[in-house]
C-alpha cells in the first residue's frame, strides 16, 4: 500500500438479522466513517445455507442458542463498504 493510496474497508453496518444474534453490538456506524470523509456503499447480501443444521451449527458456534434458534438457510446481512482514494462510488 502507498501512502496516500486508495483504502477500502467491508464491515457491518447492523439492522439485520445476522446482527441481531449477537449478544451486544456488532456493528459499525456510519457516521464515524463520514467524519473521515469515507464514501460508503452498503451492501444487501445474506449467508446462504445448504442445510438447517449447517445453519444452526455455524451460527450456534459464533451466537450460542440464539444463533441456532434464529438459524435459517439464507441469513440477511447489511456491509458497508467504506472507501476513500479510489474511484469507486
């Protein structure tokens, strides 16, 4: 990386139901990003499963029970990604 170069960070932007199985906070805010003078583009994705059990195992790995207990086979997911320095956006 070049000083002065282009950056791009991806993180989560909550208010969606990855995000609500965690126990606290897991997201960024956009704000903090803005005072930088970021650009963002966010993202609409989703974790897709093959099996309800793959889903409860992955998501009951990171959330404990409440990851298997809102475990389903496409998870909606909410990214920013912040940018600064490229041409994106």
């Amino acid at each position: 990386m070049s000083p002065g170069g282009p950056i791009a960070i991806v993180n989560n932007l909550g208010d969606d139901e990855f995000c609500s199985l965690a126990p606290r906070n897991m997201s960024e805010s956009i704000q903090s990003f803005d005072r930088l003078d970021f650009n963002v583009e966010v993202v609409e994705t989703h974790f897709e499963f093959e099996t309800l059990e793959e889903a409860q195992a992955l998501l009951g790995f990171y959330f404990g029970d409440a990851g298997r207990a809102g475990a389903k086979l496409p998870v909606g997911y909410r990214v920013g990604v912040f940018h600064k320095g490229t041409n994106a956006g």
